[in-house]
C-alpha cells in the first residue's frame, strides 16, 4: 500500500499511523486544543491507539475500492523536517463519494500560525483529485478560531442555529456548518 504524502511550503500531511502514537495522545489529551472536539479528548494512549487502528481500517478499506464511500482518511500534520505531528486533519468520503466532511485538530501550541489553513487548502487539493465536488465542515459555535478557518478557505455558512452534544460530557452546543463547493 503506498500512503500519500502531501507537502506543502511548510508542512508534511502523512497517513496517521502507530509510530506517532505519543505525540499524537499528547495532542489528543491536551485539555484546551480538545475543548471543542465532537469525539476527541483521550483518557489515555489505548484509546488513542484504538483511533490510529480504526485510521487505518479506513485507510486499508480505501486502497483496497479506490475511493469507496464511508471511509475517513486521517492525516497527521508535520512541519517538514521533523518527526514529531502538530495536528491532524481529516476528510471523511460520504455515502455519495462526491461529498465529504472536512475536520482538523492543531495543538495549541501551534495554532494561530497558518499551519490549519494551509493543511486545510492542502486537503481541499487532494479531495479534487478523489472526484470530491463539495466538502462540509462543523463546529461549536463558541470555536471562532475553526469557523474563521473555514471562512479563510472559502467555505460559506450554511447554518449557525444546529445541535452538537459531546459525548464525553453530554454537553449540548450550538454548532456552525459551512460549505465550499470543488
């Protein structure tokens, strides 16, 4: 199986796999970066590791249908020249394989950089060459860094007066959907 490698001026999109686990749990258990994560926020490295499995169930699933519907494809994010992931951003392929949902995970520590929007438009390029034509994305109403990010990417608003409830917590918020057509 050959994973893409996406690169951009400053950054390496790889395939999430098990030898980033630790950073990645790092990430994924940091209180603050999590806060507005529909399903993130780990306890501890097996429930991340089990993440990474299922990353790679889909990733396997795709290679096997070039393309098939119903699969995530989850991208761990690199600055280039180093080892250790920033984030992670993902494009979930939909029932009709010309949609997909869009969603990303930057540490705290790099947020507010342009690593987000420059992963973000790097997707968007990818997802063009899978026959995607339209991608959506959701988040929290309160998460005004991840809507200015769509915004950023040419998304449009599609409605601000939805429902998210964490799981986790079972909080119930208000949750924003935007849209870019490919």
């Amino acid at each position: 199986m050959i994973n893409p490698i996406i690169t951009t001026e400053r950054l390496e999109l790889k395939p999430i796999k098990f030898e980033d686990a630790e950073e990645l749990f790092k990430i994924t258990s940091n209180k603050t970066t999590t806060r507005y994560m529909l399903y993130a926020g780990t306890e501890n490295i097996q429930e991340t590791i089990d993440f990474i499995t299922d990353c790679q169930k889909d990733w396997n699933r795709w290679y096997e249908d070039n393309n098939k519907p119903n699969v995530a494809l989850n991208f761990s994010i690199f600055i280039k020249n180093t080892t250790k992931p920033i984030g992670t951003i993902e494009i979930d392929i939909l029932e009709d394989p010309t949609t997909a949902e869009m969603g990303w995970m930057i540490h705290n520590d790099f947020q507010n950089k342009g690593y987000g929007s420059e992963s973000a438009f790097a997707i968007l390029d990818f997802a063009k060459t899978l026959g995607i034509k339209s991608i959506v994305a959701h988040c929290d109403k309160r998460n005004i860094p991840s809507f200015s990010l769509m915004k950023k990417i040419g998304m449009k608003l599609v409605s601000d007066d939805g429902n998210r409830i964490y799981q986790k917590t079972g909080e119930i918020a208000k949750e924003i959907c935007c849209k870019i057509e490919l």
